[in-house]
C-alpha cells in the first residue's frame, strides 16, 4: 500500500518492447489509490546506439496508460551541455496532441472490475533477491499470464492481496498466477469469495498445490518440466513448461488434454479442471503459461486459456471479436460507461527491430456491451462518431469499423 502522503506515483517503461511493458506496469499503478503516470522513452538503445521512436510507435505507447486513466510523459533526452535537440519538437508536440485529445474521455477514469490477476506481494518478497529485481522468474510468468489474457480480449486488472481484503467480491474472476506461496489469512480470503459465489482459477503445478484440498484433486508426483502437447479446439501446440500429473477424483470435471507428442492420443493427461466449491467455482490449470507466452507465444495457449476463462466467468461486461490485435480496457467517467481500444499490432518483442511506423489497422470490430438499462447514444471518441446500435435483451451490440491505434466508445 501507499503508505506515506504522497500527491502522485510514477514510474517509467522499459525502452525495448515498450508497449507490453506499459500493459503490466499501468495495471500495477491504477489501484494504488493515487493519481499516477508512467514515462515511455522516446527513444531505443542498443550497443550504445540511439533511435528515437516515430511517431505511431509513441503514440501505441501513451495509448495504453491513457486507456487506463493515468497521465503520460515522454522523455526527450538533452544534450552534454543540456540544450535540447530541436528537431524533436514537432514530434513532441505531435503525440501531446494525441494524449490531450483523449483527456476527456481517460484521464482518472476508474475501471470497471472484471477478471482479477493477483500479483502477490507476499509470493513476490519470498523469491525477490533485490531491490528492483524485476527480472526474476515469477515476476516474468505473471507478466506472460497477463498478456496471454489481452491477447484473448479480456479486461483484466493486476490487484495485490490488500486491494482484496475488502473488495474480492466487486472481481467476478480472480486468477492466482504460477506463486509457490500464499499467505494463510489470504487464502482465508479467496476461499470466502469463493464460498460466497466467486470464482478462482489457480495456474501452475506450484499453484495449485496451495489448493490441492479445495480443488478435490490428488496430484501425483513431482512437477517436470517438458514439452506437452496442449490441446485445444481439435488442435495442439506445443508449451514448453513445468506440468503436473493429477488424479481428478469424483468432484473435479477436466478440461482441455495434454498430449506428449503433435498428434491426439488415445490416453491424453488433464490440462485443467473445474471444481464446484460452495456457491461458487475452483479452477485449476495444470501447467505454467507464463513465461513460456512471453518467449513461444502460441494461439491454442491464448484461446485455451481465454476458454478456461469463459468457463468461469461467461457474461463480462464487454465482448470483443474481430481481432486478437486489440487490447481491451472497461472504464467509468463521469458516470459514462467506455471502452477503450487499443490496437496491439507491432514487432513489439522483436530485438532485431528498434523502431516501425507501421501498424496495420484492424477492424471492424464486434462489440457487445451488457446493460440493464436503456442507452440514448453509443460514440466513437475523440471525433464524436456516432455507431449504429442495437440493444436488445439487456445486451447493446455495434460495429468499429476501424482501429488504427487507439479509440474509445462512449456508452451514455
């Protein structure tokens, strides 16, 4: 928690592969309870050698801490002599453009909750081996769990074990990702949002080890790590990643097949499974997703787990189809409902590639919006584009037709 009377945090992205950077570090800012921003680098370096970043690139940068509510800044580096280079300043002024045409609709939005991803401090403190230790593994799974989600369309929060004392039952979802530990009265917790009709999904062989009971699973044996098979949707794909054999017992349901080689067997293992637990719903996924995303990303991992998702939680707010190249954030302004649209395209991981300018747009976009009452208008901002809706069942769907880089729907 943000124990001292601080007016605002801040904090800045890592200079490669920027764009994910900012996805994870916003969703740690945005529930901190103070207004906060983020610094993207306008510039990339390697082996000593600098690039400032085109336009477009700056602009999906400051899209993401935008599209959560909080205030952006980029950083144009001086000279020795601490003059500033001047070529730079139309470029400057260009993205500022960009962020104060989308103040209105962003800045200090609040989110609307929906999936939950746990970033435990107590799990995190265990393995941390230094102050900024960002680079240690767990750290880096839950950052590979969180861009397998957006990558699936689905508006996720990063919440710690304090932002949960109180508030668990405003996450339909909350996902404990890949931790070897959990402290006791917050398991407490968890359980109790479970009990009372919430759902929990567990991810990794460490994971669910904290829940074998409440799962009513038996695992077998130790975890190893290899490369399974995971199936999904009558096709597989390989993930590289620790896995854990398990014995589902009479209350626990499968879901999803691992297999040892490309091809469906007769005698598959489990992948998850789902266990009624009180009014509510325990899941478990069997393997780690994490980091094995972040280095082999694969579209049966993405939807498997956007699956496993729906399964516990098959009515969020909002719905979007059309491409997987879109990041989805839920947010309230001024008692207006928004969502705001981010197109992901790029070679963002790529290190071959320092800076692009080119990032095809996609669309058109389906959208559905769940609502128990009646909507006068639905906006496509900044331009005031009004969409053709439809709002029939308590459910209000439209069309995008386009996103180049970052819009938002107003809902009034």
């Amino acid at each position: 928690p943000v124990s001292i009377d601080v007016d605002f945090i801040s904090g800045d992205y890592s200079a490669q592969n920027s764009f994910n950077s900012a996805r994870f570090e916003g969703r740690v800012m945005v529930h901190q309870g103070k207004p906060w921003d983020l610094m993207a680098w306008s510039f990339t370096w390697r082996d000593g050698l600098y690039s400032t970043k085109p336009l477009r690139q700056l602009e999906q940068e400051a899209s993401v801490v935008l599209a959560l509510g909080g205030g952006f800044q980029a950083y144009f580096p001086q000279k020795r002599d601490g003059s500033i280079r001047k070529w730079q300043m139309n470029l400057m002024g260009d993205v500022a453009k960009f962020c104060r045409d989308r103040q209105e609709f962003c800045f200090k939005s609040k989110p609307v909750p929906q999936v939950g991803l746990i970033l435990s401090t107590n799990a995190f403190y265990r393995i941390n081996k230094g102050l900024f230790a960002g680079g240690n593994e767990l750290p880096i799974s839950i950052k590979g769990v969180l861009q397998c989600l957006l990558d699936g369309q689905n508006v996720t929060d990063v919440v710690m074990e304090y932002h949960l004392q109180e508030r668990a039952d405003d996450f339909p979802l909350l996902i404990y990702p890949e931790w070897d530990y959990i402290d006791p009265d917050f398991k407490n917790v968890l359980l109790e949002y479970v009990k009372k009709g919430g759902k929990l999904l567990v991810i990794g062989p460490a994971a669910t080890k904290l829940f074998e009971k409440e799962l009513g699973v038996t695992l077998k044996g130790e975890a190893e790590k290899k490369v399974n098979g995971l199936a999904y949707s009558n096709w597989i794909a390989a993930v590289n990643s620790e896995y854990i054999e398990v014995d589902l017992g009479d209350t626990a349901r499968p879901f999803g097949e691992i297999h040892y080689d490309n091809d469906f067997q007769k005698d598959p293992s489990v992948a998850a499974s789902v266990t009624n637990y009180g009014k509510g719903e325990i899941a478990a996924i069997y393997f780690n997703i994490g980091h094995n995303y972040l280095n082999a990303s694969t579209t049966v991992c993405r939807d498997f787990l956007s699956a496993v998702v729906k399964e516990l939680f098959p009515n969020p707010v909002v719905t979007v189809n059309g491409s997987h190249n879109v990041d989805v954030t839920l947010n309230r302004i001024k008692d207006k409902l928004t969502i705001n649209l981010i197109n992901s395209s790029g070679p963002h991981a790529d290190k071959q590639i320092n800076t692009f300018d080119q990032i095809p747009a996609v669309g058109p976009l389906e959208v559905t919006v769940l609502s128990d009452k009646k909507t006068d208008a639905v906006t496509l901002q900044p331009g005031g584009q009004s969409l053709n809706f439809t709002f029939k069942q308590n459910e209000i769907s439209f069309v995008v037709p386009k996103l180049e880089i970052h819009e938002i729907v107003v809902i009034e």
